[in-house]
C-alpha cells in the first residue's frame, strides 16, 4: 500500500530537485563557476553522491539521473552517458554507506575523488581520445585530471548543504 507523504518528505524532494537544476545551470553555464588554471568545476558529480549517501541509494539513483539528464543536454558526450554514469554513481555510492561505511565527510571526499577521476577519464575517452586519436592526448593530464582533483577539493560544499536539508527535513513516518 502506498503511504502518504508528509511535507518535510515533498519539501525535500523539492529542495533537492530545484538544488540539481540550479547546479546544473551553475556547472553547464560558463563563466558562473570560476576556471581555475583552466580547470573546471563538476559539482554534479559530488551533489550526487551526496544525495545518495544521505538519502538512500534509489533517491541517488534518481536524482543522478536527472542531474546526468540536465548534464546531458549541455555536453559533447554520447547520449545519455552522463544520466548512466551519474545515475550509477548515485546508487553506488547510496549503497555503500548503507551497508559498508559511515556517511561523514571523509567518505563523501574519497567517493567524489574515485567517481570523478573516473568519470574524467571515461569522458576523455569517448569524447577525445576515440574520435580524435593521439593527437589529444595531453588534455587528459591538462584539463581532465586537474578538473578531479578541483572538483573533489570543493565537493565539501554540497555534502554540508545536503547534510542539512536531511537533517532539517526528517520524516516523521520513518522515524
């Protein structure tokens, strides 16, 4: 039977949809995040992460999907490869903080660092390396791995506001 919804349950799901679209504008628009040495900011990626270590796996699911979704429209990427990865990225990381580790900022750094630098190497790769060939090379060590390694030093912006829509929007039902 399908329970009803109390409103700090849709107030979060609310919070945490407009927090996605108004990332992916930040992260899709350029010149909003700042470059740095020619590095850019993926703030999707720890967004996600932390909605599903906080939330649950199927809510990191979701939401990364939509977040890869948004990421998707804006991106050179193949189609959809970024909802997959996001939405991927999401569950995982919702399923081992549910059963394998704590949900504290130490595991959100070390979570957004293995998804990012991933997730910077498969897109380099399908986006760079194959079209192109050799010749591009050297934007894996340039842009590619320096935007990882910018993302995850600034991933603990999302994991504190998203720690406090949690904790300030519990449900009622479920406690």
């Amino acid at each position: 039977m399908f329970r009803s919804e109390g409103l700090p349950l849709l107030s979060k799901r609310i919070l945490f949809f407009a927090a996605v679209i108004a990332t992916a504008a930040l992260q899709n628009t350029r010149g909003l995040l700042p470059d740095f040495f020619g590095a850019r900011l993926f703030p999707l990626i720890p967004l996600t992460i932390c909605i599903g270590m906080c939330e649950g796996e199927i809510s990191g699911l979701l939401y990364g999907a939509a977040a890869g979704a948004f990421w998707d429209i804006c991106s050179a990427s193949p189609e959809g490869m970024c909802a997959l990865y996001l939405a991927f990225a999401g569950c995982v990381s919702g399923i081992l903080v549910r059963f394998f580790m704590r949900g504290k900022l130490l595991t959100q750094y070390l979570l957004t660092s293995v998804f990012t630098v991933c997730f910077c190497a498969l897109y380099w790769l399908f986006t760079v390396y194959i079209p192109i060939g050799d010749s591009r090379n050297e934007l894996l060590l340039g842009f590619y791995m320096p935007t990882a390694v910018l993302t995850t030093v600034f991933s603990f912006i999302p994991y504190y506001f998203v720690r406090f829509i949690s904790a300030r929007l519990k449900d009622e039902q479920t406690e």
